[in-house]
C-alpha cells in the first residue's frame, strides 16, 4: 500500500471519528501534548537547579526554577487529569458509536444486498476484527497518541541536544562534527531495528486475528449465547445441547494451546529489538559522559542531555512504530470502506406522489419476474395482477410458493428482473423511494416492537396523537389491556430500557403491529399472517371487524389459513412463482382441480 493511499485512508478514518466520536482525537492529541512536553519541561528545569546548586549557588535562581517547576507541573497535572477523565469517558462509549457507523450503512443498503449472504459476512469481518481487536478505527484512536507523542519528542528533543554538540571540549576528535551524524545514526538504527521487528510482529498479529475470528465466533456461541439466550433455553435443557457445547469449548482450549507459539514469536521480535535498543543507548550515554568529563559542559547538563537523548531515540522508535502501525491499521480500515462504500445500484427517482383524499391509488404488475442476486432460478415469473381500488386481497399458496416475495416487490424492497410495476400508471422505479414507501402499511410475520413507550410503538415516533393512538389499538383489539396499563399510552413495552416496562405476549405485540399500521393511515395496508399468534376468539374479532378496521383503503392479506379469506375481495393462488388462480373463494372451490381447491382439501379434512 502506498504512503499516498494510506494518508487518504487515514485522513477519511480521522473524518469518521470526528463526525461520530466528536472530539475524541483532539482531546487525546491535546492531552498527549501537555504529557510528553511535561518530562522536557522537568529536566530542563531539574538542570538549571543541578547547575545552580554546583556551581552558584544562587538562591534567588534556585527558587525560582523550583517554584516554577512546581507550578507548571500542577497547572499540566490538573489539565492532563480533566483531560484524561474526558477522554476515557469518551472512550469507553466510542465502541457504542462504531456500532452506529455500521447501522448507518445498515440502513443505506439496498434491501437485497442487506440480505446477500456474501456482504453480511463481508459486514461481520470487518465488525469482528474492530470490537475484538480494536483494529482499524480503534487503532487510530489509540495512534492519535502517538502521533502527537513522536512529533514532541523528535522536535523538542533536538532542540534541547542542540548543545550538546556545540559545547567544547578542547579534543579535536570529541568536537568533531562527526559525532553528530555517529549518535544520531546510532539512534535511528535502534528506531529501524524496533521498525522491523514491530513489522514481524504485526505481520504475525495479522495471521493470529485472520485464525482467531472463527475462534472468537465460535467461543462467543457455545460459550455465552447458547446458555444466555431464553429463545435456545428450552432445547438446550431438553436436548442437553450444553454437552456440545462443553465438547466444543474443549476442542477450541486445544487450538489455543497450540497457538501460544505465536504468542512467544510475536514478543521474541520487540525483546531482540529491545537489546539493540539498549546498546545504543549505552553508546549515546558515553559519549555524554566523556564530554562532561572533559569539561565541555556541567552535571546539570549531563542530566539535561541524557534526558533528551532518551526521548530522541524513544520518538524515533515510535515513529518508526507509527509507520508500521498504521500500514497495519490502514488495511483494516479499508476493508471497513469496502463495505461502507458499497454502492447504492436502486435507481432512485425524483417524482412525488400524489397526496390523494379518495386514495385513487391504482398498482398494476405487468409481466414481473424476478430471481435474487448471484440466482439463476426464477422466483416470480410472468406476474400480472391488477389492485382495485379498496379491494380486499389474499395471497395463498404453499410455502416457497412467490408470496413473501410479491409483498417485498410490492414495497419497493426489490425491483423486477423483468417486467414493471405501475403506480398510477407510471413505472414505480421514478417515484421518489420515500415517497413511494409512505402510500404502505405492513404487518410483516416477523415484525418487530421496541422498548419504548406503546404509544411511541405505535405511532413509530416520539411525538404522536393520543386520540388516535388509542383509537388505532382499540380497532386493533388491544384497548381493553390498554385500560389496564397504569401509566396508559406511556407504558413501555418490555422491560430493557424500563423497569417498570411491561411484557407482552405474542397475541398483544401482534395487535400492536397492526395499530401501528392503521396509524400510519397509508392507503394500502399490506397484511402478512396478521392472526398467526392470536387465539382463536381473538381472530375471529380481527376477521369480523376486517372491513371496518381497514375501511376504503386497499388491503393485500397474506395467510396459510384460507378459511381467514372468505372476506377477502379477491384470492390470488401461487404456485412455483406464478398465479394460478384467481377469484373469490366460492368460484375457486368449484375448480376441484385447481390448487385452491387442493389446499383447501387438505386444510378442511382436519376440521371435519
């Protein structure tokens, strides 16, 4: 990877952290700054006090530079704890934040690449590698330190040993300028030999995260989620699932005994480096020593320059780190901007939809087909269906039949492979995409209710309309639990953001569901097994109150139960992608050859 490209990547890696962790890196920077210049302040000052006491012994000067020293080092003690509190508070919810980096893109995906295989575990890499590892945004967090760290200690380090080369010692040979270019080479070799080895180790760091991901994911179910989820809790119990689990975490110890060698390549590198390291030094403190022995400067300077050299070889290693770590870092933040770079390839129209009093709303399929992505088999083929305006519609069939599959089409989830979708007779792909989605209210069979309060559930907002609310749930069937909430519409449902909250069963979140639906007062209310989970003398209110609760709007009604269709306008049949049939329910019993009339066979017998 080039130094262009991994400076573009780092500078968009900074522009995320800004825009979701507001902050976060200046503060480091801020903090690392008053940190790595407090030391050089210390022995500048330690030094002036050293060579006063030895050869002045003036005390006026003296306790100027102590009290100086004792000031300034307050003054950054007190802004480097403030500072330091702030940026571990912020830190500690940054890894909340990076999780609202994926749901953005979450929510920006076109539906079928959200469910492509292929990109969730492109997705849940890039996740893994980040909250297990910290690499790629965690990384840069933590390398804003050393950034800042390495330009003080290089820059100000030199301008304090500026001295030490200048000051004579009255030999020729100790004077000569070479010796600037020995010591300095002497340190940037050290900085190399810890360059290289951090290098290695990364190189190794990279193959072990690589190895541990499957590692992690696997510990991560068999260890907590296969005992810490009430979903799984009654099979793991009957099925003593737990031995498995047992069985596995045994297998997984065993890799990571054998993987304890990396562990001992990945520390042998920094320890060999870390001798070199120490030579050099050695090298630097000598020459230091032989200058002040010949009397080109005092004791105080010998502190001084001992000191700064220190700091100089420590910036240069950590430059040398600094570059190594964010080739490191680089990697994984471009893999994270692979997937956040996925493009949009929905065509997105402009129109606007005509805000309609009557609900004049007419949507025609016209020869729609469609196969899913990287699919060769067709899943709809040659679909031609017309909705009348405040028609009552049912979709039947068996499963994998086309009918999941036409209600997602419908919404705009996934465009045709062929054919078009009108909406008033224009090619529902120009419409604006938010626009379009407004005219829909679904009931999906897997929907989905938050901890908030019913009210916020189901006005799917903050803010909403009392009157209406408790309208929409009294149509809904739920209004006689509702008057027995204490707190109303501002009960909340569950209890994960609120003690109080209340639990619900799957009957009543049903209900929920489909006050939230009348709520919306779309035109078109789409209905997906929408009495699956009520018992049956709560179905049998939703069925006959059916007309009343969607009143003129367009209903499109999905069930396996086709003794649920009687009401229905009109029933579409599907089978294998296709419509079969289509009529109300007498015509299509008459059809004793007809699909219709198979499944209703095979249904009725069990309630005869």
């Amino acid at each position: 990877m080039s130094l262009g490209e991994r400076i573009k990547i780092t500078k968009r890696g900074f522009g995320i952290l800004r825009k979701y962790c507001p902050g976060l890196a200046e503060q480091k920077a801020l903090y690392e700054t008053i940190h790595s210049l407090q030391p050089f302040i210390s022995v500048w000052f330690s030094a002036r006090i050293v060579d006063e006491l030895i050869n002045y012994c003036r005390k006026e000067y003296i306790a100027t530079y102590v009290i100086s020293l004792i000031v300034i080092n307050f003054i950054c003690t007190v802004i480097q704890n403030v500072l330091l509190h702030v940026c571990n508070e912020k830190e500690s919810q940054m890894w909340n934040w990076f999780e609202k980096v994926f749901s953005d893109k979450q929510m920006s995906l076109d539906y079928d690449d959200l469910e492509d295989v292929s990109i969730q575990k492109q997705r849940q890499e890039v996740e893994e590698n980040l909250f297990m590892f910290g690499n790629g945004l965690g990384q840069l967090v933590w390398g804003t330190s050393v950034i800042v760290k390495v330009f003080i200690n290089i820059f100000v380090a030199l301008l304090m040993s500026g001295m030490l080369f200048i000051s004579k010692s009255g030999q020729e040979m100790v004077d000569h300028p070479i010796w600037i270019v020995i010591i300095l080479g002497c340190i940037t070799l050290c900085g190399f030999s810890n360059y290289k080895a951090t290098r290695k180790e990364n190189s190794l760091f990279m193959k072990w995260c690589d190895n541990s991901l499957w590692f992690n994911r696997t510990f991560m179910f068999f260890g907590h989620e296969l005992y810490t989820n009430l979903e799984r809790a009654k099979d793991v119990r009957i099925y003593r699932q737990d031995t498995l689990a047992i069985k596995k975490i045994e297998e997984l110890e065993e890799w990571g005994n054998a993987e304890k060698k990396n562990s001992f390549y990945m520390s042998f590198f920094p320890a060999a480096a870390g001798f070199i390291v120490g030579l050099g030094n050695c090298a630097c403190y000598l020459f230091v020593a032989i200058k002040a022995f010949l009397g080109a400067y005092g004791v105080g300077s010998v502190v001084q320059y001992i000191s700064v050299l220190t700091r100089l070889g420590d910036g240069i290693r950590d430059f040398m780190f600094m570059v190594s770590d964010n080739e490191l870092y680089c990697t994984h933040l471009k893999k994270m901007y692979d997937y956040l770079d996925i493009p949009n390839h929905m065509y997105q129209g402009s129109l606007t939809v005509e805000k309609r009093e009557d609900n004049e709303y007419y949507i025609e399929f016209r020869n729609v087909s469609f196969k899913y992505p990287r699919t060769e088999n067709y899943v709809l083929r040659n679909v031609n269906l017309k909705f009348k305006i405040g028609e009552k519609l049912a979709v039947v069939g068996m499963n994998g039949s086309g009918k999941t599959t036409f209600i997602k089409m419908l919404c705009r989830l996934y465009d045709p492979t062929e054919g078009e979708i009108l909406l008033n007779n224009v090619d529902i792909r120009k419409y604006d995409y938010k626009e379009y989605m407004s005219i829909f209210s679904v009931v999906f069979q897997d929907f989905k209710l938050f901890s908030f309060g019913l009210g916020q559930n189901v006005a799917a907002s903050f803010d909403y309309n009392e009157e209406l609310a408790k309208k929409c749930l009294e149509k809904a069937g739920f209004y006689d639990r509702l008057q027995r909430m204490r707190k109303g519409l501002e009960t909340s449902i569950y209890k994960d953001l609120d003690e109080e909250g209340v639990e619900i069963s799957g009957g009543e979140a049903q209900k929920i569901a489909l006050a939230r639906a009348l709520y919306k007062n779309a035109p078109f209310i789409i209905l997906d097994e929408p009495t699956a989970a009520l018992d049956p003398i709560a179905e049998y209110e939703v069925y006959s109150k059916f007309n009343e609760i969607v009143q003129d709007k367009t209903a499109i009604y999905i069930s396996h139960r086709l003794s649920s269709c009687r009401f229905c306008d009109v029933i579409a049949v599907f089978d294998d992608g296709q419509i079969v049939q289509r009529g109300v329910h007498d015509k299509l019993l008459q059809d004793t050859h007809g699909k219709y009339y198979e499944l209703w066979k095979a249904q009725a017998q069990y309630y005869t």
